[in-house]
C-alpha cells in the first residue's frame, strides 16, 4: 500500500506541474543554433513529463528551409498534446499557414508523402489550428492536403515510439513558431480507481475473515 500511495503522489506531482513552460530547443540560441534541414537526419530532442516547447523559424521558396526533428515517447507515457503557443507567419496572404506533419521512425523517409506520413496539417490560420489550441488531433484526423492523403491516428494521441516532426511554409516562411509537446502519464483519477479497488478487495478479505472468525466461536 505505501508504494501505491508513492506512486499516486509521484503521478499527483507530474500532473501538477504538466503545464509549466519548459522551452527544451529554441533556434535562436546559440547553443542550439537551427534545427536540422535534413529530413534523414533530424534533430534529435529529449521530452520531459509535461511541457517541452520547441521553438524555430523557417524561410520559404525559393531558399526553402525546412525544421526536422525526432523524438522517442518511453513506456507507460504518451504525446497528449502539442499546442500551438505561438505563431507568425510571412506568406502574405490571409491564409498564413504552416505545414506540420509528424512520421513514425527516426527520419521523414519521404518529402513526397510516399509512403504517407502518419499525419499532417496546415496550422496557424484555420479554427482549431490557431495559437493555444492543440493542434496534434488536426494531425491525427489527416484531412488530405493538396490531394495528399495520410495515415491518421484517431485517438488524437501518439502512445510509445520513436516520432519525427516536419515544419515548413513554402511562400515566405515563418518568422517564428513555438510547438509545446506535452507528455503525460496514465491520468491520476485511473490509479486512484485501482487504488481504491485495491481497497476494497482488501476490505472484503477483512470482512470475510471476521465472518469465520465469529462461524469458528
């Protein structure tokens, strides 16, 4: 029981603290300096429980540069979320949208979505896809884009594995865009149900033994 009391406070205490800003890669520090171009090797990240902003900035046609990088979601955490927190973009256009797409492996083994990529999704403009909005359940859904189609997840959720993301905008770049990918770990409210299962299993053990016990007088 006192373990499972430890572990219900460990879990109280990543939720707690899920929400904290915690910028893990920002382009514009030197010490990070750009996020890789290279869609076979991309920049490869470390995710915390919680918050893990990445921050960057594109250019467009006809310099394109593209942001890839990868990560890897352990056992028993999952990619709830990655809320868009910030977002300027320089097509010029009402439209003013980003490309976010993410695949399964270590790489984008494809620009031309072949394979499909796992999922994707214009952001920064649409509903749902402005800043502070989530936008990891547009990627998940995979509306086709340009006549591309996509695997999706529907859950709108990445559990274990090794993901890689890929941003970009063709016409005049992004000035600058910060993606919060949160991780989380199995909701506080399950393991206090399991707790309190255990409980009363426990409980009914006591009940039955006193039942003998009063049988046996």
């Amino acid at each position: 029981m006192k373990s499972l009391l430890l572990g219900i406070g460990a879990t109280l205490f990543f939720a707690s603290n899920a929400h904290a800003a915690n910028l893990i890669y920002d382009e514009a520090d030197p010490v990070n300096g750009d996020l890789s171009g290279d869609n076979l090797n991309p920049t490869l990240v470390n995710l915390s429980v919680g918050s893990n902003q990445i921050s960057g900035s594109t250019t467009g046609n006809p310099n394109l540069d593209r942001d890839f990088f990868t990560f890897t979601i352990p056992v028993g955490r999952q990619l709830s979320q990655v809320i868009l927190t910030n977002y300027v973009g320089l097509d010029g256009t009402g439209a003013n949208q980003g490309f976010l797409a993410v695949q399964r492996g270590s790489s984008i083994t494809s620009l031309t979505n072949n394979p499909p990529l796992l999922g994707a999704a214009l952001i920064g403009a649409a509903p749902g896809t402005l800043v502070g909005d989530n936008v990891l359940d547009d990627v998940g859904t995979a509306t086709s884009i340009q006549g591309n189609s996509f695997v999706g997840f529907r859950s709108g959720r990445l559990g274990p594995g090794t993901y890689t993301f890929w941003i970009q905008e063709t016409a005049g770049g992004i000035q600058n865009y910060t993606l919060d990918f949160v991780t989380t770990v199995p909701e506080p409210s399950t393991i206090l149900g399991i707790g309190a299962v255990m409980g009363l299993g426990t409980l009914i053990k006591r009940k039955k033994r006193g039942q003998r016990a009063t049988v046996d007088q």
